[in-house]
DNA sequence: GTCTATACTTCGATAGAC
DNA sequence: GTCTATCGAAGTATAGAC
C-alpha cells in the first residue's frame, strides 16, 4: 500500500502499471492481485489512505493549536514545507483529482472527496475566526494552494510555493 | 488537428487513443501516421496550436484595450465565460501540464512554455500599471486562476469560478 | 495522399503449482 | 498466502494496395 501511494503519485495512475508497485513493493506481480482484485480498487484504496492521512494531521492540528488563525498559518507552513515534493511531483489531492476526473466510472468522485475535506477544514477555522464570509475564503485560499501547486511543479521551482505561501500569510493576518 | 486538440483536452492526453482521434476526424486510424509521425508528435503539435491561440487572443486584447488593468480584467472576464467548459474538461493549459510533468520525455516542457506564455503577459500587465512586485502578482493571479479551475473541474461546478474571478477582480481593482 | 489490414508491444488480469 | 507463467485486450505503429 505505503509502495502504491508513493508510486501512483510519483508517476500519476495512467502511466503506473502493477508491475511498477509490485516491483517497488518487492513482491511479485500475481501477488497484487490477491490483495486487490482490480486496478481501481488499488487506486481508491490508495486515496482512502491518503484521507486517513490527511484526519491525522488535522486531529493532531487540532490538539496542539488553539487558534483558528494559527491552525491555517501552520498549514501554509506543511505546504512550504512539502515543497520540493510538490515541485518535483505536484500536490498529491490536486494531481489525482486532475487525472481522475478524466475517468468515466465513480473514482473521480473519491477524490473530489479528500479535496473537500481540505475546504471544509479551512472553512470551519475562518469560521470560527468569525468571518460569515469562510465558505467562499476557504475556496480562496485551497485555490491558491492547488494553484501554486501546480505553477510549482510545472516550473520545478519550490520558491514559487515559498513566495506565494508568505504572500497568503500576510492576507490570513490581514483578516479580521 | 482540431478534433485532437478538442479530444486531447476533453478525454486527456493518456485515455486518449489514435483511434479516438481518427474517428471524431472521421478519418481512418492509418492515415493519422500520414501527418504524424508518433503520438508524441501530435500532442506537441496540439500544445503548439494552444500557444498560437492564446498569442492571437492577447494580440486582439492589446489591440482592443488600452488600459492593463481592464486588460487583466479581460482575462477575468474570458475565464468566466469559459466557465462551463472548465467545470467539465478543466483548464486546457493547466491539465496538459499537470499531466505532462509525470513524463520522462520532453514534452512537459513544450505545456510549461504556454504557462509562462500566460504569466508572462500578466506580469506586463502589472509592471505598466507601475507595480514593482509585477511578477508576485502575476504568480498569484495565475495560480487562484488555475486554482479555481481546479476546484471548479473536480466540483463540477461552474459557479466556483464565477465567484473567484468576482473576488479577483476586486483584487486587481485595489491595487494602487 | 488515402485507406485496409496487421504486426508488435504493453499491460491488466487469471490459472494453477507450491 | 506466495509465486510463475500466460492469456486476452487494447493501442501504437507499419506495410502495402489503391
């Protein structure tokens, strides 16, 4: 699973083959397919992980900051701090979604999921920083990341995500 | 070439197959090999023809409006009217190049020259209107743009971008 | 230049021994 | 549960008639 998760995002899903994961998971190819009987269930269970992920480190935001504010500031700070990653593979939730939504069956929806997730986290923090105006802020700030995410990549340049995430922090403190 | 630049965006460069281009051309498969010689070569072709367009489009703009700010408004304005093709297909630019970074090839390069296209005439924009931080700007502007379209395409919701470019034409209208 | 037929390769998926 | 061998479908690319 942890081989699956990395490789589907290294390389996205159209362009890994079971034979990629088998061979970085050091079992052989047949053997995948007693854990997941099609390539898409691999997939999705390869986005479950990642949304369970992604609850941790919420949970875990949540027990150590108290402040809306902070919670959002420590946020861009995972973001620059993942930025590397991101310019030499893009944001993980923005790629798959990006590719998924060119699939036909329901798989694409899964992922729209984990991408909710992330807004309605950011909403419930502008909200509870009073502003009646969260839902359409969340949007705000999720597209910038999702936006700079893909400028990183695109020019392989992490200081992109480093510019822009100062820039975004100057306007979470800039809100009332 | 335009039924591959129509179906290359719609389905993706990767679900898309030769076949499925002949046909909407509605020619025969072998003859596609007449004009191209490899996949690769008519996908760079399709980015070529998407880089011609955007020039024709910012040469009319310039033409047509003096002012760059009501240019940079102009662009707003052509985002949103796009609308209801990028909720279902997504940004033309920003899902080549989010699809063609996963290549070894060089064709990733070929999508991320038609990004710098766009920020690049942004950044001219900002810089003539006086501002010395014209390439922040243009980062910024860009990425909430391929942000939101983004959100947009995996929300299948067009009023998503609808109500960003209304909140970033309020941004452009603030600065001095 | 246009079209049909097909060769070659890759990959998802399965069969069946151990 | 693990592994090898292989089937069958799909898709890129080519050969060669017209």
């Amino acid at each position: 699973m942890a081989a699956a998760s990395r490789v589907l995002h290294e390389q996205g899903v159209e362009k890994t083959t079971l034979a990629d994961i088998a061979r970085v998971a050091e079992v052989p190819l047949g053997n995948v397919y007693y854990y997941f009987k099609t390539k898409d269930q691999l997939v999705e269970a390869a986005i479950d992980a990642h949304a369970l992920n992604f609850h941790a480190m919420t949970a875990s935001l949540d027990l150590h900051t108290a402040a809306p504010r902070d919670r959002l500031k420590a946020l861009l700070r995972g973001w620059v701090e993942q930025r590397e990653l991101t310019a030499r593979y893009g944001c993980p939730t923005g790629t798959l979604c990006s590719e998924l939504d060119k699939r036909t069956d329901g798989l694409d929806r899964v992922a729209a999921e984990v991408m909710r997730l992330l807004i309605d986290y950011a909403e419930r923090q502008f909200r509870s920083m009073g502003r009646s105006d969260s839902h359409e802020l969340a949007i705000a700030l999720v597209a910038a990341y999702q936006g700079i995410s893909l400028l990183t990549n695109t020019f392989r340049d992490p200081e992109l995500m480093t510019g822009e995430c100062r820039r975004l922090e100057r306007w979470v403190d800039s809100l009332a």
